[in-house]
C-alpha cells in the first residue's frame, strides 16, 4: 500500500474511534445536558446513539486490520482506542463547545 493510503487509514481509524466515543458520550444525560442543552438525552436518540457508536468503534477495528493485518492491526485498533479515549475527555473537560455542533445535528434526528 503506498504511504498516502497507510496514512488516510490510520486517520480514519483514529476518526472511528473518537466519533465512536463522542456518540457513547452524547448518550449520557451529563454529557447531553452540557453540550444540547436539553435536560435529558431524548428517549429515542439514545439507543440509535449507543449503537451508531459501538458500530465507529467496529469499523474502526475493521479499517486497522485491513491496514496492518490481525496481528499489529489489532494493537494498532486498541492503541487508537485508548488515544481517543483520552482526547476525548480532554475535549470534554477543556473545550466541550466543540462537540456542540455535533449535539445540535442530533437534535435535529430527535425532533
């Protein structure tokens, strides 16, 4: 695989994984309440969320092994959970406001 390739599927899994854990996150009442406003995630949104979420974090499995292969495409996936993870508590803790525009593209399936 040329570089170019290697380097845009390693940001996609990065990407798979944060907007996974960004949709889990939003699924919370907490999280919701601080970025949508609302006082509770809608009912309806927060099984669609959860799942949407848990699939990101899927194909973000799917898309390392296909760049690395079973065996360093599987460390590559937990790797990139964990940096995800991270960044995503930084984003939550320090600069919530962006995930915002996120929250209201939600709110928008909710009504």
């Amino acid at each position: 695989m040329s570089t170019a390739l290697l380097a845009g599927l390693l940001a996609a899994v990065l990407a798979a994984a944060y907007l996974g854990f960004a949709l889990l996150a939003l699924s919370q009442d907490r999280h919701w309440h601080h970025l949508g406003g609302a006082r509770h995630c809608p009912p309806r949104l927060v099984l669609p969320l959860r799942v949407a979420g848990y699939l990101l974090l899927l194909a973000g499995f799917v898309l390392a092994i296909v760049r690395d292969g079973p065996s360093f495409g599987t460390l590559l996936w937990v790797t990139a959970l964990s940096v995800a993870a991270f960044a995503l508590v930084c984003t939550l803790t320090w600069r919530a406001h962006w995930l915002r525009p996120l929250a209201r593209l939600l709110q928008g399936f909710a009504a």
